[in-house]
C-alpha cells in the first residue's frame, strides 16, 4: 500500500517526438502518457528482482523516494521522481532551463509534506513536461549534496531533474496551485518569494514573479480558475489587497504586507475587507483581472442582511463551462 495521500494530479499528453538517452526514472516522449502523480507520508520503496523461477524472488533494496511516485498508465509502473542535473546557480525561466554541471540529486523530497500539485506542458519549451509541487518540506532531492537550493516549499521536477522556481521565507509554506495558461497561481502562508514580499498569493510567468491583487490576509488553502481572466481564492482569509500609494517603506508592516508591483509602481496593503457591493471579503474570494478588483463570494441565504459568510474553504472545484460565473 502507497499510506496516507497528501495530494493528487495527472497529466496526459498526445504523441510528439521521441526523447533518447533517458533514465530509468525519465518520462520518454514516445507516444501517449497518462502519467498519476502521488505524494503522501510514504518515504520507502522495495525493489526486487525475480529469478528465472517466477514464483521465487532474488535480492531486495529500499529506496527512499521522499514522499511522491508517479504511475505510468501505459506501461502499468510505478517509480519515484530521481534524476541528475547538470545544474544552474540562477532560478530558472522554466523547469526546462539547465547549466553545465552534471550533480546527481536523489528522490522527491524532505522535511515535510508536499500538499499541491499541478502539472502541465504549457510552460515547457524543450521537454514534455513539469510537474510543480507545494507544501511544507524543506528541500527537493536528497540529503546533503543531493539537496537542491531554493526548494523550500515549492520545487518542479521536469522529467528528470528537481529545479527550483522560487525561494519562499524561511517559515512558508504552499498549500494551493492553479494553472491559467502559461500563468501559474501559488498560494499558502507565506511573506516573500525570492526576497519580494508577497501577502500568501503569487503568479509566476514568462519567469517572473507578479503579486495578485496585493495577496490576502490569512492562510490560502485552494486555487482554482474561474475563467480567462479571474481566480477564485479559498481559505481562512480576513482581507485583501487594496493600492495605497501614499504609503512609504518607513510606514510598512508586517501586518499589513506593504508590496509594490514594479511594472504599475502600484503599493498594497492587505487591509481591504468590503467590496464595491459591501459585501464581506472572507474565506472565498475572487480576483478578476480585467477589472483590477476583488469581489466576494457570498451564500444566498434567502438574501439574508448582512449576507452569510463561508468558513473556511479548503478546496475549489470550477466546472468546464465556469466562464458564466
């Protein structure tokens, strides 16, 4: 048995090219993948080898694979997410970014659990694939010198090698992930990426990172897209970002997540709770980018005065046709 599951997610991709000098844990491009990725509270996994007799078995090994698997469905096996890298000293613009020195780097991850995942091929230039991943844990890859810098809480893993995408403080943790695109959405408790404060929300794309609305206050658990050009934010929030353009460095706090958006020199402060209709913006929102606005997502309890109020909110679920909403 796998033992207790943290998180969940699939990726399928149709036929292209066909990828030579792979490793055993390298997913080749050949033709259709279903691939299932799992991470849980599993750290060990035994190898064995059978005889010529099928019925009897020789040699066995475990291998610590650091919490996450991944499922061929096509070819029905299970192995861990392992590699080398010839690795970078700089973050890269996407997992497919790679420098000049081979280092071998072990499998999955450690000091904590991973709690999100997503997978997609919309970032990747010259690979099939990544996979990004979000929890508590400290690092990607093995102990030691397998240990891959600036993966504490957030890593990708690309079909063979673990890279980085951003260094979060060192107390944060990710707990949401929501593609749109090319544009990927990171949410959980945290106060900066890559020394830039950030209120618990990011997007990361094209390699940069951009805040979302100004963040939220209190912990994000679930992401998810509502259509083109809106996100829904789940958790337990209490406010969420307003501009506040008058406000200088000296004046920030840590309660209120002073950021600034450098293209727009546009500052937030994570102390807006009513929207433009009055209604309360707690536990489930929604960031509508055309617009530059947050709107509450509010229970119709029989238009009850005040409205009712979510608690918190764990997960999101959009349907295909969530463009209406």
């Amino acid at each position: 048995p796998l033992g207790a599951m943290t998180a969940l997610a699939l990726f399928e991709q149709a036929p292209t090219s066909t990828s030579t000098n792979t490793t055993p844990t390298e997913v080749q491009n050949t033709g259709y993948k279903t691939l299932v990725f799992v991470a849980g509270r599993f750290t060990t996994t035994t190898t064995t080898t059978k005889s010529n007799n099928s019925s009897s078995r020789e040699g066995s090994r475990q291998q610590q694979i650091g919490g996450i698997k991944m499922f061929d469905w096509q070819a029905g096996v299970w192995s861990p997410l392992c590699g080398s890298v010839t690795s970078s000293s700089s973050p890269p613009s996407s997992s497919c970014d790679a420098g000049t020195i081979q280092k071998e780097q072990g499998c999955g991850v450690r000091g904590g659990d991973i709690l999100a995942m997503s997978a997609s091929a919309q970032s990747c230039v010259d690979c099939m694939f990544e996979l990004v991943i979000g929890g508590t844990f400290s690092h990607a890859g093995a102990p030691g010198t397998g240990a891959v810098k600036d993966t504490r809480g957030l890593a990708v893993w690309n079909g063979h090698a673990w890279l980085p995408l951003g260094s979060l403080n060192p107390k944060g943790s990710v707990w949401a992930l929501a593609r749109r695109g090319r544009e990927l959405y990171v949410g959980g408790s945290f106060s900066s990426i890559n020394n830039m404060p950030f209120a618990n929300l990011a997007r990361f794309v094209n390699g940069l990172w951009s805040t979302v609305g100004g963040g939220v206050e209190g912990t994000v658990f679930s992401l998810a897209s509502a259509s083109s050009s809106s996100l829904l934010v789940g958790g337990d929030i209490s406010a969420v970002g307003e501009r506040v353009e008058t406000v200088s460095d000296s004046q920030a706090t840590p309660a209120t997540s002073l950021q600034q958006d450098s293209e727009a020199a546009i500052r937030w402060q994570t102390t807006r709770r009513l929207d433009r209709s009055g209604y309360p913006l707690r536990n489930l929102v929604r960031w509508m980018e055309i617009e530059e606005e947050w709107s509450a997502v509010q229970i119709d309890n029989n238009q009850s005065n005040p409205p009712s109020v979510l608690g918190v909110v764990y997960t999101i679920y959009t349907a295909l046709n969530a463009e209406s909403l």
